[in-house]
C-alpha cells in the first residue's frame, strides 16, 4: 500500500512539472474596487485570449479561441461575459468594435467606468454612495438632501470614460496606442442656451507607464459651435500641460448653453515591451460648471521607449476652486 | 541498499514520464483532427447543404491553417468556410488540427446579390501568440459564381497603389487572402480598401 502511495506520488509530481507551463492565467482585471465616494461601475475586458472577426464586413462575433489552454480558456470565457454585459449596457459599442476589426486595428484591451449623473437645473451632478431614494433607471439610489430628486427620464444621464487599447508591431516591443474617451449618454436638451452663462472648461488627462511619442485630442458637440458640431483646436480644446508620459486637455463644455459636450477622446502613443506583470494606463476627467484651473501633482517615472514599462504613472489634482466641480477616474491594467 | 532504493525511485520517474507524455498524447490525439476528419466535420455542420469542400492551404512558408470551402449546396444559402488552425505536439504537427471558425451569416436575402463571402479576424503563430496583423478572406464555389479577377487599393501609411489580380484557384472553389492588415512597422499602418470582383468578362459584380 505504502508502495503504490509512492508511485502514486511520484506520477503525480511528473505530472505538474510537465503541465506547469500550461498553466498561465491571463492577468484579467477586477470589477469594481474603487474608492470612489461616488455611484460608477468599472470593468475592463481583455481581448488576447478571445477571437474577434468579423464575417461579410458587417456582423462581428466574439468567441472563445478555441486554440487556447484548458485554464486560459476559463479566463477567457469570463471575459468574454464582460464582453456581453459590456455591450449589453453600451450597445452602440458594438458598432464602434465592428469599425475597429475592420480597419484592421488589434485590440488589446477595454476599460470603462460609468457614472451615473442628475441634471440638477444647469450642471450635472454625480451620485453619491449610501443613498436612500430609488430615483433612476441606472437602480441607483442618491440621498434626497443631496440631489433634487426626479422622475423625469430627460434629466437623467450616464457618463462613461472608457480607455480602448490598439496595438501594431511585428515583434516585442510593440506600438501601443491607448485612446480615452467620454460619452455622454442623454444629454441636456438645449435650456436657454444662449442666454445662459457658459460653463468653465473640463480637463481631459491621461498616464502612461512609457514615454509617450504624440497626442491627440478630438471633441464633439451636441450643437453647432462656430460652424460644426467637431471641435477645433485652439477654439474648443487646448493641449495645457504634461510631461514625458502625461498630458491635460482642458476642453470647452457649457451644458445648458451651446457648447454642450458630446464626446471627446484623448490619445497617445508608446513604444514598450511586453512583459509578464501588468501596468497601468490612468484617464482622468475633471467636470466642472464654474471656471477654474488645475494643477497636477504626478508620482511615479516612465519607462524608456523600447524598453520595459514602469510601474505607472498616477496623477492628482488641486482645483482653484472646491466645489461645483467633480472627477471620474479610470483605468487599464495589461501586461506591457 | 542505496543504490537499489535510487534505481527503484529512477524507474518510477522514468515510468511517470512515459505515462505523462503517453497522457498527453493521448490528449493531442483525441482532441485534434485529421485532414479527413476536418472534412466530415464541415460535411456534417454544412449550413449550405454543400457535399463537398475543398481544402486550401494557408499560402505562407508555414502553413498554420487550413481552409474548408463549400463547393457547392443550395445556391441560395451564403457562401461558407470553415477554417482549421494547425496543432503541435511540441515541435510536431502529425497533420492534425483543431476548428477554429466558421461563417455563420444568415440566409442571403433577395437584394443581396453577393457572390463572396469574407472573414477579417486575427491569426496565431506556431508559438499560440495573437498576431498584431489582421487576415481578410474571401471565397466562394466556383458553381453559381464566375468571379476571376479582383481590384484592390493597397494602403500603406500615406502611400497607396491600385492593383488587380486573378482569384486563387482551388479545386471547385476560388479563394483571396490579404495578411498582416494593420500592421505594416511602427508609424505607418497597411490597409486594402475599395475591393472590386469582376467576372471572366470583366464586369463588376461585386464591391467590398
């Protein structure tokens, strides 16, 4: 009996050794996990285990590669569930993928916070948490004292900032590109706009882990401002401040005037090499509805171009003024 | 006493080795298919009713993949593929694959005259690593469509040329393959766009 518990032992420990190197789990991210006193959801999916394709250019299908291990694959099917909840909430995401596949762009990664928001008579508003009155459609609750409460389906709105990540290269080091951008879902509706006072300017922000090579900046507005509804440098949006690895965009926003913002994006550009632990991408966006400025404090240092990433470059703010103003913060978290 | 305890713990690790690579094996065998088996695989899942499907290699120097096109079936059902990723055992093939995908669109409909069908999706080398580049088919049987030759503007960074091309030729079956789309170096970007098909009397009879 003793014998054969050896032998049994023995096979046991050939077969770890052997199968060990199969057993690589994809570093996926976490739900949730912020500290936010605020009401936001945060996901991110990771696309290197799924298979993306797209057949007669116009029906895209997300599937488990087959091809994987047997434990990349339990991974792979979570993220894929990601990626159904994900398109379930934001369905014209899927549009927005179909384009990317068939530019041939290779997608890393997805990131994505949502923030529920009240439209409070001439801004938004942010939720906070621990709230008592069931108020939208989100299944949020906000504290009555807080926020005027509403049932009207029109002042209700969804922020989400969501960092999109492509690659292109041959061979390691590659050539990443990582794109932040905001949506607002349901905007305002044009409330005397002309006769309103303008809001003061959001700021757009973003780290990378590398030294970045360029940046690029692009609005879009709900109503047409000096003669189209994108945004122009110098006149909608501005390149403020940054470093080697971060940059601040401030850009126009009057919500109940104008200039009420659509969408915007901010992206930049680094080389690096993949590497076995993950690092982070942080996107930042500063709302505020009273002129203001901001100045950045930074920790962390990047990595060179070329070679490994560091661990991150985070950022932190000091607005002129306190209130009338909010932040929503994301990130990605991949293996550069 | 030694030494017959070391040669005792010996022969059960090298017995253990066996076993697991027999195991494994075992494995690769079971969950892979022959070329054959690949065929009765698209015969028995065919959307298209089709009989027959034609194999067709990858085209570059190591062919990871193998395509499976319907030569023929129901003329009203979309054309169909179903593609076959080569798979190792270590560093040997044994000729044996795993299913990858297939086109599953739905049935073609009245106003789409549409004589191709087409797959953009993303390969893996020998090493199981995604690749950067994109891979962009097109196929269809040779029976119900006379497509010969093809027109393409090739795309890279700001650069671009127009160029035309007989189809690839398979048995009851054509074939067109670009390759590492996106992905020409570092700052600039490949792409083919504005894609043509003429029949073998030179009209157009389908844009992509």
């Amino acid at each position: 009996m003793k014998y054969y518990k050896k032998i049994f032992a023995v096979v046991l420990a050939a077969l770890i050794v052997l199968y060990t190197p199969c057993i690589s789990f994809a570093s996926n991210s976490k739900t949730g996990g912020n500290s936010s006193e605020y009401e936001e959801y945060h996901d991110q999916i990771n696309f290197d285990d799924l298979m993306l394709y797209v057949v007669n250019k116009t029906d895209i299908l997300v599937d488990v590669d087959p091809t994987i291990s047997i434990f990349k694959k339990i991974g792979a099917k979570n993220q894929k569930e990601k990626y159904n909840k994900y398109i379930k909430e934001h369905p014209e995401a899927k549009t927005e993928m179909l384009n990317m596949v068939n530019d041939s762009d290779y997608l890393c990664a997805i990131s994505y916070t949502d923030a529920p928001l009240l439209f409070a008579g001439d801004h938004y508003e942010r939720i906070p948490k621990n709230n008592t009155a069931n108020i939208n459609s989100f299944g949020l609750k906000a504290k009555a004292a807080d926020i005027s409460i509403t049932s009207d389906a029109s002042l209700r709105h969804r922020l989400t900032l969501k960092t999109t990540i492509t690659r292109r290269g041959t061979s390691n080091p590659y050539t990443y590109y990582p794109s932040t951008s905001g949506t607002w879902e349901n905007s305002a509706s044009l409330f005397d706009g002309e006769t309103q006072p303008a809001g003061g300017n959001d700021f757009v922000l973003q780290s990378c882990p590398t030294v970045t090579s360029s940046s690029v900046f692009r609005s879009t507005y709900n109503y047409s401002t000096d003669g189209s509804k994108n945004g122009q440098e110098g006149i909608n949006y501005f390149l403020t401040d940054g470093k080697d690895s971060w940059v601040k965009y401030e850009v126009v926003d009057d919500p109940v005037g104008l200039a009420q913002l659509k969408t915007f994006s901010l992206g930049q550009t680094f080389r690096t090499r993949t590497t076995s632990s993950t690092k982070k991408i942080n996107s930042y966006y500063i709302h505020t509805w009273k002129d203001m400025s901001v100045s950045v404090s930074v920790s962390g240092t990047a990595g060179v171009t070329g070679g490994s990433p560091s661990a991150g470059v985070a950022l932190s703010f000091t607005p002129t003024i306190k209130d009338k103003q909010w932040q929503l913060y994301n990130f990605v978290s991949y293996n550069w | 006493m030694v030494k017959k305890r070391i040669f005792k713990y010996s022969l059960i690790m090298v017995f253990s080795i066996i076993l697991a690579f027999s195991i494994n094996l075992i494995y690769y065998f079971s969950t892979t298919l022959s070329v054959q088996d690949c065929r009765n695989y698209c015969l028995e899942n065919t959307e298209r009713n089709s009989t027959y499907f034609s194999r067709i290699g990858d085209g570059r120097y190591v062919e990871d993949y193998a395509y499976f096109i319907a030569a023929n079936g129901d003329p009203d059902k979309p054309q169909e593929i179903f593609i076959f990723k080569k798979k190792f055992w270590g560093s040997l093939s044994f000729d044996r694959y795993e299913f990858i995908m297939s086109s599953t669109q739905s049935d073609k409909n009245e106003e789409d005259e549409t004589e191709f069908g087409s797959i953009h999706f993303f390969t893996r080398n020998d090493a199981g690593e995604k690749e950067t580049g994109a891979t962009l088919l097109f196929f269809g049987a040779n029976m119900g469509s006379d497509i010969t030759e093809y027109e393409y503007t090739l795309k890279v960074g700001e650069k671009s040329n127009i160029y035309k091309k007989s189809v690839t030729r398979g048995e009851f079956v054509w074939f067109i393959k670009f390759y590492d789309l996106g992905n020409a170096d570092k700052n600039n970007k490949k792409t083919v766009s504005d894609i043509k098909f003429y029949d073998s009397k030179g009209n157009l009879v389908g844009i992509y």
